[in-house]
C-alpha cells in the first residue's frame, strides 16, 4: 500500500528518469504526483458501431463542440450541462470509441516515418485506421482480440487510434481519459499508467480531507476516501465527479490562503506601529470645505478616524470611483495628522497629479501649510513641522527625514507593494479601480477598506461607445463639430505609444505622431466640407514623456488656459489631469489598455457635472480573422462590457476574472495567478472557506503541507 508521504521511488514503474524528470517540475512524493492533475479530459466514453460513425459523417451531423451523434440525447445533454457548470474542465469531443477486432496490419517507411495500416472490423461493416511512428504496434496486434479502439475521424479513417483489449481495466480508452501537460520525454499513456498503479494501491484507509464541502449541490458526492477522492479527479465517471472533486481542491487552497492572510495580518499589527494621533469628534470635519460631503464620505473619514487614534499602523485602502472625493477624504486625514503636530505625506505618481493634488488641498484647507516635493522641487527642500509634504517618487526618498504619520499612496496601482511598506506610520492606500490584487486583499481582510460608493450629485460618468472601424473617421468629424459649437469644449485623444510600433504584432496599435497627422487630415477634410476659414480651425496639440518637462508644462498650461482644443496625447493624462471643460475623449487601440485605465481615462472627461463622451478604437478590427479570431471576439466583449458598465468597483472584478488576482502575499500586481486549484472569481467557494475558517480556527488538512511546500517554492523561485 502506498502513503501520500512516500517518496516516488517506491512507486512500481518509477525509476531514476521518471524521478529525474518529475523533479524538475517540484514532484517529489505521491501527494505531488497525485496533484498533477489533467488539464482537460477527452470523452472516450462513447461506444459507436462503424456503420454509426460512417452514418453520422456522411450525413454531415458533425457540430462545432460535439462530434457524437446528435441523435444520442443522454450523451448530448449531459456534456451541455457540464459545459456550463465547469467551462474550465470540459472534456472534448473529438475522439470515437469502437469495439473491433484488427485484421490486414501492415506497416512501411517513407523517407523516415513509419506508417502502420490496418482494417477495424465489426458486426455493422470495416473502417480503414493509419498510425505513424508507433513502432511498438506491431507487437500488440492480436487477430483474435477484441479492442477498444479510440481516434479521430479523418478522411474516412480512424486516425491514430488508441488499442485497449477489453479484457483490461484501461485508463485510455472507453471513458473520460486524463490529458496531462507534459513530462519531457515521457508519453501521455505512461503518465497514465502511473496515476492508475498509484491510485489502485493507496491505502483507503488514509483519511485525505477533515471538511467536506457543503455549500454545493444536493447532489454532490462525499468522497469516503483518498482512493475515491484522487480517482475522481483522475479517472472519473461522470463530469459531476470532477467537478466536486475540483471544488474540494479549490476550498482547501482558499482555506490555507485565508489562514495565511490572518497570520500576515496579526504580523502588521505586531510590528506596524504608529503615532497614535488625538482627534476632536467635533471637528471631524473641517469647517473650511466649500461643499458639502457625500455619506460615504463621511463614514470613510469615520474609519480612517477611528485607525489613526491607535497605536497599530492603518493599513486602509480607500476605493472610490473616478470623482468620488477620494482627495478630499484623504487630505482630511492628513490634515488631523497636522493638527496633532505630525507631519503627514501623499504621493502621487505624476508631477501634474502631484501639482493638482497641491492646488486642491490649498482650495480645501487654506491655513493647513503644504510643500511640494517633486525631482525638480527637491533641491529647495526645507524640513518643517505640521506639515503635508505632498510629492512624487522624489517624496518617498524624504520619508526618513520627514517621519510622517500619515503616508497617502494615491492610484495605489502605481506603486510597487515593497515601496508601500512603512513600520512607523499609518498607511492610506487610495484607487478609483482596485487591481485585481487589492480586490483579492480585501476578500481576505489582509487591510482594511474603505469603499466611496455614493458619486456626488453634479458627477456623471461619461457615455461611452465601441465604434465600429468604419465610422471612425465620420466620428473624428462628429469630434470636431461638437467641439466647434462651443469654445468652451476640449477633447482628448489617447494612444498607448509614441511612435509606430516595429513589432509585427503591433504594427496596426495607434501611436500619438500617426494619430496627429490621420487627425488632420481628417480635420481638413472637414473644414473644406463645411467650408471653414483658417481662422476657424480647431487647436491641436501633442503631449507625451519625451518632450522636455518645460514643455510638457508649457502645453498643460495652454490646455487649461483654454488655447487647445484637442491634446493628441499618451495615457500619461490617465491621472492627473482636472480639466473641466473636457468633455470628449478618443481612446485609440482601446484593447491595449487595462479595465483600470480605461476607466481613469474615461473619468478625465465630464468633471465639472457636464454631459461627455468616451469613444472607443480599436485596431483589432483591421486583423485578418483566421488564428486569433477568438480572441479579438473576447477583446470586443470586453470592451462592449465597459462601455456599458460605469461602477469601477464592478470593473475590478472584471479585470479580476480577465488578469488574475496577483500574488496576495508578495510583490507581484497583476497577470501572475499562483492558484493551482481554485478560481478567484468563485465566489461560492471564497465564502464557504471563510466560513470554515471562522468555524474552526485550526482546520487542517493533509492538504495544508503541500500547500506550505508549494508556497515555499514560490517565494524561492521569485526572488
């Protein structure tokens, strides 16, 4: 009887090369091996004649994800119902599983490959098979014998069928078979061999699981023990089996990542500490504001309140939409840090968001003293006291003169996690749209937040339309109309690079110096059309990273003295930029962009109350369709879905399911995903793993040690 513990070696059939080779992949005991799941299954499980099969492909009943007959509706239904429930594991199609017996094998060279030949023969009639470079087939051959025999169809023939005696219990053929990412050199029936001796011969006595999952279906099988656990996610039965086991595999691992966030969690508090800072409740909120707060406004300051009266450092991030008053919230904070006699810090990650940030708190807290610490500001830095030192990059060099109270990370997505990280001082992180690593923290409760949900009353998200390739340039022209019927509107055009690609795959992604000279062209065209003077044409302009900063500010100077009426720019307007007379925005080669930044982006426009517009481009549309039409399919979806969804929180989840969580533990933010086993966007399964943990503190499972291994090796592998 084999344990989970116990080393591959003493697995029969594995010797150094296997152990070699499953090493290299970090599988060194059973329980590894056994958790080296399939990444799909193939539905063998369907037994046809071959007068069937011939039937079925001369009558053209063949469909995009069933090839099996149509007219077999047990079959049908039930791989339709398990597509929907688990898209991830669906088994394929493709294959048909005869019952034959082999006659007339040959097998010849042509040039260097091997082809074997022969005829499957049953009861209803014989079907040509061909298979190239099995030389072991010969050897296998039995006239006598029955097989299951399991291919794909084409041309008439059985392709590169799999033969499996009847005789045998086969892991191959005439069910739903296991396909494994590959182990160099081995083949896949040999993989599947060794899963089966494993599995065959674990102790059943060895109790795998301490909870079984409850939160889902009626239906749902109770795995007794280890051999039926790994046999269902292995070599099971029915669809049904793989996904309860799958979902038992994903709770164990949310389990372990929660337990994980609690033990980090009580970590900070242990080791972050900070002033603990006296605030009146009567003056919570300064009587200088000009307007009045938003109840979410006013709840987050509450919080925010509450953390900085105590000695264990905030560690709070504020999510609020594009306009939601985050600033203010933030800038209260630090403004009773300052009446303590602490200095406090925001950071921003552009000099123009920076010099934003300085003129709107001067407009909210007039007497409060500011300083503006910026790589062209940082040589004329002088340290004070009760101050709120509001900067770049440059600022978080000044940290350790400074000492602040407070640190505000404004767009926390900006930012790596190591540069967040402060032991002396209460920490407000701050994002219009959580990345999908923040989200995941929050479901953890790994920090605290904060959520502005309430918009105030003259805020209004922009309308926002994908546009077809074909009006593109009719809506450049609808731009300029509506920016020519008042001098007051301004509009943005934004692309993701400066210059034209050179990479083949990007050739087509728009870059700012095109853009400017197809917008003018497109410009004059309409000016002739209307027959405008020059003197009537619009202003344009062009901004991006490579220009000197003098002129980079000399044009955001023009913009807000209402000189341009069209800035041609990269996303560096993404944050920072407050122009209230925006109220239009082009976003070029929008499928290049991120959920988030395509929100900031959209949020630039429409902030003073105004009716504005997002228009989006997208230069997929100009692809020939063959290899990637599915994915510029689900690029279109996505950018259908942000046109018409408008609440950022919402987006984050979106851009969850799109990108990945993120490592939640290190420093990783996006697009790197560490789960083997569960899905950051079931949220079934997160809630019933917070409830067990929450039930019992000390849940355990044999599952908990391969997870901690796992853990370990990923730390080791990213640093």
């Amino acid at each position: 009887m084999y344990q989970l513990t116990h080393a591959l070696d003493k697995v029969r059939g594995i010797g150094d090369s296997w152990t070699t080779a499953l090493a290299k992949k970090n599988i060194n005991s059973i329980l590894d091996f056994l958790l080296y799941l399939p990444i799909r299954y193939e539905d063998r499980s369907q037994i046809f004649s071959i007068a069937q099969l011939k039937r079925l492909h001369n009558s053209v009943l063949v469909d995009d994800v069933n090839p099996g007959l149509k007219n077999e509706p047990n079959h049908q239904q039930q791989t339709s119902k398990f597509a929907k429930k688990e898209r991830n594991y669906q088994a394929k199609q493709e294959f048909f599983t005869l019952v034959i017996k082999v006659k007339d094998y040959r097998q010849y060279y042509k040039g260097r490959l091997l082809i074997a030949r022969a005829t499957l023969v049953d009861q209803s009639g014989e079907l040509p098979a061909i298979w190239f470079n099995n030389k072991f087939l010969k050897n296998k051959i039995n006239a006598q014998q029955q097989y299951y025999a399991s291919g794909q169809w084409k041309n008439g023939s059985l392709l590169q069928a799999n033969l499996e005696a009847i005789t045998t219990d086969s892991p191959h053929t005439a069910r739903l078979v296991p396909i494994y990412s590959q182990v160099t050199p081995f083949k896949q029936g040999s993989l599947r061999r060794l899963q089966k001796e494993i599995i065959d011969h674990l102790n059943p006595q060895e109790q795998l699981l301490a909870k079984q999952l409850t939160s889902s279906n009626s239906t749902s099988q109770v795995f007794s023990n280890v051999q039926e656990f790994f046999q269902a996610l292995h070599f099971p039965q029915s669809s049904q089996d793989i996904i309860q086991a799958r979902e038992q595999l994903a709770l164990e691992e949310i389990i372990f990542l929660i337990n994980k966030a609690k033990k980090l969690k009580k970590s900070w508090q242990e080791n972050h500490t900070a002033p603990q800072i006296a605030i009146n409740a009567q003056e919570l909120i300064p009587s200088t504001l000009p307007f009045a707060l938003t109840k979410a406004q006013q709840t987050a300051i509450k919080e925010i309140s509450a953390d900085l009266q105590k000695s264990t450092a905030m560690n709070r991030l504020l999510i609020g939409d594009v306009g939601s008053g985050k600033t203010a919230v933030a800038a209260i904070a630090a403004w009773h840090c300052c009446l303590a006699g602490h200095n406090a810090a925001l950071i921003a990650p552009t000099q123009i968001l920076a010099q934003q940030h300085l003129q709107s708190i001067k407009n909210l807290l007039p007497k409060q003293k500011v300083q503006l610490v910026t790589a062209q500001t940082s040589k004329n830095f002088k340290l004070d006291s009760a101050t709120l030192y509001i900067g770049t990059h440059a600022l978080i060099n000044k940290l350790e003169i400074i000492k602040p109270a407070l640190i505000i990370y404004d767009e926390q997505h900006r930012f790596g996690t190591k540069q967040r990280q402060s032991h002396q001082a209460h920490l407000l992180t701050m994002s219009a749209t959580p990345i999908p690593r923040s989200l995941m923290l929050t479901i953890f409760a790994h920090l605290q937040s904060s959520i502005l949900d309430e918009m105030p009353s003259n805020r209004v998200i922009a309308k926002s339309w994908v546009v077809p390739q074909v009006k593109e340039e009719a809506a450049i022209m609808w731009l300029a109309e509506q920016l020519l019927s008042s001098k007051d509107k301004q509009a943005f055009i934004v692309c993701p690079f400066i210059d034209p690609s050179q990479h083949a795959a990007l050739e087509n992604v728009a870059a700012v110096k095109n853009s400017l000279e197809q917008l003018e062209i497109i410009l004059n065209k309409y000016y002739q059309q209307q027959g405008l003077a020059k003197n009537q044409h619009l202003k344009v302009a062009i901004l991006h990273s490579r220009l000197k900063k003098q002129e980079q500010q000399a044009i955001i100077d023009r913009l807000y003295q209402k000189d341009i009426q069209i800035l041609v720019s990269t996303p560096m307007i993404e944050v920072g930029i407050d122009l209230p007379n925006a109220d239009l925005i082009v976003i070029q080669a929008a499928e290049r962009f991120g959920l988030a930044s395509l929100h900031q982006l959209r949020g630039r426009v429409g902030r003073a109350g105004q009716k504005s517009y997002c228009l989006l481009f997208s230069t997929q549309q100009t692809e020939p369709a063959p290899n990637n039409l599915l994915n510029r399919q689900e690029s279109h979806k996505r950018l259908q879905i942000f046109a018409q969804e408008k609440d950022g929180f919402k987006l984050a989840q979106l851009d969850l399911q799109h990108r990945g969580a993120g490592d939640i533990f290190g420093s990783a933010q996006s697009g790197f995903n560490k789960l083997q086993f569960a899905s950051w966007t079931n949220l079934k399964i997160i809630q019933e793993a917070k409830k067990i943990s929450e039930e019992q503190l000390d849940y355990q499972s044999l599952l908990t040690a391969y997870f901690e291994k796992q853990d370990f090796l990923n730390t080791i592998n990213n640093n």
